[in-house]
C-alpha cells in the first residue's frame, strides 16, 4: 500500500490536492496491488445545490419584475415563493428540469384542448429556457431562475383561466355570481407537494358534463379535413327529395364530415340526385343547427351548410369560456335556459346523469329587448298571477292605445290601481288616471285568467332586470325554429310541468294540486323552502346527452362580443 503522509507545515489546497492525487492515480492505476489510502480530515469539493443558487435571482425578479408575463401574476408569485426564501420550484438540485416541471409544461402545450391558448402560458419560450444543463458547462444562474419562475407564472394563470375564465364576464355585462374564492397559490403548493399538477388541473376544469362532451366535440371538429370543408356549389333553387342536384356528391361528403351522414354513403359514387339519404341527413342538420327540419335544401341551410368548421369550432371553444364563468352548483337544484337555443332544461342535482326536464323557451327579442345573462335564485311559484305592465311597455306601447280607446281596458282584462300590492285600490279608467299612468304615480296590471298575458303560472326569481320565467297564452310560437319574441322575460312552454318540479318535496304538492291552483279564481304565491338555482346562459354550441352537437345562430352579438374581448388579451412577452 502507497500512503501519503499528512504534512505537518501549512496547508494544501483542495483543489491542488484532488488534481495532484488524480495524476498520482492515473500513474499507479495499472497495477492491480495500487492503492491509494485518502488521509480523512480532507474536505471534499464543494456541489452547488442550483434551487438554492438561484432563489436571490427569483426574489429580486418578483420585486422588479421586467416581463409581463411575471410582473402580473408578481402579488402571487411572492406568496408562492415565500415559504422557501425564493428556492426554485422546478428544478433539481442539478439544474435540470423535474419530473413535475416536464408534466406540467405538456399540460400547458395542451391547453388548446380546452379551448384556451397555448401562448398565454409562455410555452414556446419556457420549452427554451428548460433544456437540461449542458454538461460541458456548468447551468446559467439567470436562465434557470427566469425558467423557474416563468412556469410558476405560467401554471398559476393557467389555472386560474381553466377555472374561472379568460376573461372577467363582469367586463362584458354578465350578472353572475362573484367568484367562489379560490387560494391558486396554495393548491399549486400542494400539487409541487404531491407531484400532481395534471391531476390539479383535472379538478380545476369545469365538472360539468357538458363541458366534458363539448371538449371531446373540439377535437372532433379539428379532425374534420379540409377538403370536406371546401366551398361547395350553392343550388339555385331549394331542393326537395328526387330533384336533380349536379353537386350531390359534394354535399354528401360535406354531410359525412359533419356526421350526419354516414361515413360509407357520403363515399358511395350515386346519382346526381337529390335523393331520400340526402334528404333525411340534411334533416339531421337542420335539426342540429336551429332551422325548420323539413329536409328541404332552402338558403338558409344551404347558408349554414356553407360554414366552415373552424367557425363552429370557434363556437365551441367560446361555449368552453362561458361555461368556466358559472359558479360551482355543488348539490342545488338547477334551472338553466340556453338563451339562443330557446331551451330550458332542469337539473336534480349535480350528480344528476342529465335533465329532468326539457322544453322549448320564448326568449327576448334581439337588439330591442334582449333576455339578460345571469343567475338568481328562484324563491316563489305564483299561480294566477297578475301581470304588472312594465313601465317601458305602459309608455311606449299601452298608454298611447288606452287614451285613444278607453274600451281596450275592459276587452284586455286591464285595470289601474294605486299601490304596488295584489290588494292594491283599484281606480277607475279617467282621463285622470290614465295621467296619473304617465307621471308613475299609479300603476297598469292585467287581471288574472287564461288570456293572462303570463298565462297561468310565474316563477319569480329577484334580480336587478326584473325579468322571470312564465306561461303564455300564445302558444303557436314555440311551433317557431327562432323564438325571440319576449319583451326580456322567458316564456315557458309547459308552466304546469316546471311547477310540479318546482314543488317536488314540498308539502302536499303534486300534479293534482297544481292543476287545481292553475284553474282557481284567486292569486296563491307558493315560497320554496328550499329555493331553486336559476341560471339564464348564453352558447350558441351544445352537446346532448346522445353525443349531437347543436349549433345556434349568434341572436345577440354576444359571440362576437366575447371574441373581441379574447382577441384584446395581450400575450406574454
């Protein structure tokens, strides 16, 4: 054995001595007896622990934070960073990315599942700045600290946005809730915790099912080809079954893309006929898109056939964004109308497997009197309700005719009353009190009965529009494809259905009783005991339970409007 003797005057240097002991080791390394004995007090060269290295870059660039991409999300990337005096999150005492950083930056590359974009979170340049170390030189301090700090920015904006929206629905004139809070800062902790960030964002998402099988539609709608989507002629004439079409194969294929024709006939070599298969996938369309299903090929469905699918694709991602802005429901029961769908359709529950309830809805008419976007909670049923005439329509529409011809009080059920009570004073129809009308010191209702024009039951949720949910004597208009004919209040087409589900486990309320209140001569307000969350929404892309996606043409301006709210967003820099 070879030893090296301790020196007892002055000192070596660590450095000095592990290069002069590899030297000494590369010369004796041939023999098989050589051996070298380390004398014990010696100390080992010194490793840098990188997430400790960087932690004065983060703290400093959270203080004075140069790029956007930092400087908005700085408030919370102090609170993230605190706890550990600013040591990296996401890389190894190395420098090298971690197994939850690799994870959580392909969760950022799939944001576009979800219908939000990729360069919101800094993807492209932080797929950069995370390569590993390069091993011939040691790990840049800078780079791995703006690295580090960049993909916490990053994944807490991501999932704020999956869970709460891109954009605040406040902005664009929505009344809905106030966002449940949420600490972002300490489900990522925990998640870093866990080595679950993916499984963090599962949770995040919109529990929804309807968010769920609107997501799988994006992804189907991005596979259609692009060939399929091409122009195709437009017929000159609308088109019944039998009629010759020249480009009948190019809106078979047109159909077979969009699924409604099946994949085998949209390929088959036929006729150039408009013909029975044709027919009835065109049907199948119409069904989907808000039109009248006749399966005649008119403009309108060839208008709507014409749309490209990255419009609807477009119109799905946007139903994404809306659905991220409603408020978790936990267990409540729920009412919701799709306001361009002219839909209404109830829920149990959130477990519930779909609707307990469908049926069509009259809605707002478009630009003049447009159904507001909001959530409230339904605390009363009232049936046989008197119908207060909002002061708009006395103004505008009423008064005028009532001081032409006095008569029409009587023919319509209308009288005047002073007080803002069913029980109120009554007052008879004079010059007088028609002025009184004018300057709102009286008040214009229309008695109870069929020819009501709430017909015979209300559903009162309070809210800031005044608007609630009721029946109509004009039923032939649900037989319209397009039903925006409402002065802002919904028009339901089954009031005694939704009044039987209203009062499921109330006391001694059933179809029977219902029936009864609905045919009685006085008023009866009935309050729930345990009231009924009320949601009036806006997609103009909806998926039924069956997986059919529907489509609806854009009534209000309102995909428009939050389009050009997204398009505004400033990307990171």
């Amino acid at each position: 054995m070879i030893r090296i003797r301790r020196r007892t005057a002055g000192t070596i240097r660590p450095r000095t001595l592990a290069v002069s002991l590899a030297a000494f080791v590369a010369i004796v390394g041939s023999s098989a007896s050589g051996r070298v004995a380390m004398v014990q007090d010696v100390a080992p060269t010194p490793v840098t622990d990188w997430r400790a290295e960087v932690a004065p870059d983060i703290l400093a660039s959270i203080a004075t934070p140069l790029e956007s991409v930092v400087r908005e999300e700085a408030p919370r990337l102090a609170a993230l960073y605190a706890p550990g005096g600013g040591r990296a999150l996401w890389i190894d005492a190395a420098g090298s990315r971690t197994a939850d950083a690799r994870a959580t930056l392909d969760l950022l590359a799939a944001a576009s599942d979800d219908g939000l974009e990729p360069a919101d979170y800094d993807v492209q340049a932080l797929s950069t700045l995370g390569a590993g170390p390069d091993a011939a030189a040691p790990p840049d301090r800078a780079r791995l600290a703006a690295f580090d700090l960049r993909l916490s920015a990053a994944t807490l904006r991501y999932l704020r946005h999956l869970h709460l929206g891109r954009v605040d629905p406040r902005r664009l004139g929505v009344r809905l809730t106030e966002p449940e809070p949420h600490d972002f800062v300490a489900l990522l902790r925990t998640a870093l915790a866990g080595h679950d960030v993916p499984a963090l964002g599962e949770r995040l998402a919109p529990q929804l099912p309807q968010y769920q099988a609107l997501r799988r539609q994006l992804a189907r709608y991005r596979s259609i080809d692009a060939p399929a989507d091409a122009a195709w002629p437009m017929p000159a004439h609308s088109l019944h079954a039998g009629d010759p079409f020249a480009a009948a194969g190019a809106l078979r294929r047109r159909l077979a893309a969009l699924g409604d024709l099946p994949a085998d006939v949209g390929s088959a070599e036929v006729a150039a006929v408009y013909d029975d298969a044709l027919a009835a996938a065109v049907q199948r369309f119409q069904a989907r898109h808000g039109l009248s299903a006749d399966g005649v090929l008119g403009r309108a469905t060839a208008d709507a056939l014409a749309v490209p699918a990255r419009m609807r694709l477009r119109q799905i991602e946007l139903a994404l964004e809306r659905l991220r802005w409603l408020p978790d429901l936990g267990d409540e029961r729920v009412v919701a109308l799709n306001i361009p769908m002219f839909r209404l359709a109830t829920w149990d529950g959130a477990g519930s497997a779909g609707p307990s309830l469908r049926m069509r809805a009259i809605v707002g008419k478009a630009v003049i009197t447009e159904t507001p976007v909001f959530t409230a909670l339904m605390r009363s049923v009232i049936f046989r309700p008197y119908w207060n005439v909002p002061r708009s329509i006395l103004l505008k529409e009423l008064l005028p005719e009532l001081e032409r011809d006095p008569a029409r009080m009587r023919r319509f059920d209308l009288e005047i009353v002073d007080g803002d009570r069913d029980e109120s004073a009554v007052v008879p129809a004079t010059p007088e009190a028609f002025a009184g009308l004018r300057a709102g010191a009286l008040r214009l209702r229309q008695r109870p009965g069929p020819a009501n024009s709430l017909g015979l039951v209300k559903f009162d949720f309070p809210n800031d529009a005044g608007v609630y949910m009721h029946g109509t004597p004009a039923t032939e208009l649900f037989e319209r494809s397009r039903r925006d004919f409402s002065h802002g209040c919904v028009r339901v087409e089954d009031p005694a259905l939704l009044a039987v589900w209203a009062l499921r486990g109330e006391d001694g309320w059933d179809g029977a009783r219902v029936d009864a209140a609905m045919r009685a001569t006085t008023t009866l307000r009935v309050a729930l005991s345990r009231p009924i969350r009320v949601i009036l929404f806006y997609t103009t892309a909806a998926v039924a339970e069956d997986g059919t996606v529907y489509f609806a043409d854009d009534i209000y301006g309102h995909d428009a409007t939050l389009a050009r709210a997204l398009a505004r967003l400033g990307r990171p820099s």
